[in-house]
C-alpha cells in the first residue's frame, strides 16, 4: 500500500482557506497512492472554540473529502471538529473510495489545553480493514497511552494525525518509533508545522516507521509531501520469525 502524508501549515480558524490548501496539494500528487493522512483538526488548527467552526457529517468538509475520495480513488483521513447530538468531538474520519466513512472519536482529550472541557471523549478503539491492511488510527495526544493502541487485534498499521507542538517533538520522535517496536507494526505518525493563534511553534516531523523501529520517511520540519509504500508481507514475515506479538500479555482496558 502506498501513503502520502502531507504535512502542513494551517489557516486558524478558517475551514475554507484550509480545504482550499488541501484540495492544491492533493491534486499536485502525480503518483499513484492509496491513502492520504492529513493531520488533527485541519480544518481549523487546534481550537478550543468548537462553537461556529464545528460541522456536522452532511457538512461541507465531509461532502469535500467524499467527493475527493471518490474522484481519486482513494482513501483520506483526518481529524476535524464534530458536532453531534449537542457534544462536539475531536474526530477522525477515514473515508474510503466508496465513500463510505468510519470514524473514531478521540479518547485521550488534552487537559493541558483544556481539550476535556470543550469536547466529549470517546471511548471505541477503531479497526479499519483498507487494501489487505488492519489500520487502527488514533488522534495526538492517544500517543502517550500505549495500553490502549497494544496491538491486540492483529493490526498492520497505526496512524496518529497530530497538532504536536516543538517544546515536545522529542517525545513524538521516540513514542512513534516505540508504538511500532511494541506492536510490531507500521506507524505513520503527520504533525502540522507552522505558529497558531495561541503562540504555539510546531515543526512537523512527520514519519513512518516500519515494524523494527526503522524510518521508511525520515522526520523534517518543512512543508511537503511524503510518500511510502509498506510492505505487508515482509511484516507478517518478520512477526511469524521473531513471535513477539505470540507473547503478548492478556488484559482489558476499562472505562
């Protein structure tokens, strides 16, 4: 499977000039790809003020990557501001080619930004099955928890979309590669770059990393496009030789 990952400024605040954005840089992919990993909230940056940017999922965003999806023949997923049933939600969406979409609502909402006073946390882990692949994404701050991404399910690949800022890159460079070390998986891990409204620097360091901890995309801190292809079969291959996953511990995570 072929990915792209495109790491990016974002407009704060402004849906329009963001979809706009993306709209230029997908289109600029020459080469064949499977799935695009956009980052957390690109719509709006990482805000705290759902009321007025929030949409619903008939909303312009969702009918804009529908369209894209379909149009392109190919996957897209990103986080986005929610609202449903009066919460708003930090949520990701992975929209297949069909146009059908899953979605997976952020667990882990960052109380150090007051994340857990503006949004509902969620509480399903999501599996998505995509061109032979068992992708289980998660949102930012869900990095820091490894008991709830333990690969328990099988799956091929993780995928965190990210407003993670600079005072902190060290520890996405380190808890990416340990996500793939642990579960023995592939982990695409897309961070924005640029200041936002609250004075907050980020520098992107966008990657992949494959199922030993090796960077198939290197983190960097400029604007760009990047794109891998991940090997399903060398995985499986390397998980059956060295049978890490086959002693993993038993548990249940509770709410």
């Amino acid at each position: 499977m072929k990915v792209a990952l495109i790491q990016s400024p974002l407009n704060w605040e402004n849906p329009i000039e963001n979809r706009n954005y993306f709209h230029e840089k997908i289109n600029s992919i020459k080469e064949k790809v499977d799935l695009i990993v956009l980052p957390e909230m690109f719509t709006t940056g990482f805000t705290m003020h759902p009321e007025g940017l929030s949409e619903t999922m008939e909303g312009d965003t969702i009918r804009w990557l529908k369209d894209l999806a379909k149009s392109k023949d190919l996957a897209i997923t990103g986080s986005l501001i929610i609202k449903e049933n009066e919460s708003y939600y930090n949520r990701l969406l992975f929209v297949h080619p069909s146009g059908e979409i899953q979605q997976y609502d952020k667990r882990h909402l960052f109380t150090l930004a007051g994340e857990d006073k503006s949004y509902t946390q969620g509480s399903n882990k999501l599996i998505i099955e995509y061109k032979g692949f068992k992708i289980c994404p998660q949102v930012c701050y869900d990095l820091r928890f490894p008991v709830f991404s333990r690969n328990t399910e099988d799956y091929d690949l993780l995928i965190y979309v990210a407003n993670w800022p600079k005072p902190r890159i060290n520890a996405w460079d380190i808890l990416l590669q340990a996500r793939s070390v642990e579960n023995m998986c592939y982990t695409i891990g897309v961070n924005r770059i640029g200041p936002d409204e609250n004075n907050h620097e980020y520098t992107g360091h966008s990657q992949v990393v494959d199922f030993l901890g090796n960077y198939l995309i290197e983190p960097t801190e400029t604007e760009g496009i990047f794109i891998a292809e991940l090997d399903k079969e060398r995985m499986l291959e390397t998980r059956k030789k060295l049978g890490f996953l086959r002693d993993r511990d038993s548990f249940r995570v509770i709410d």
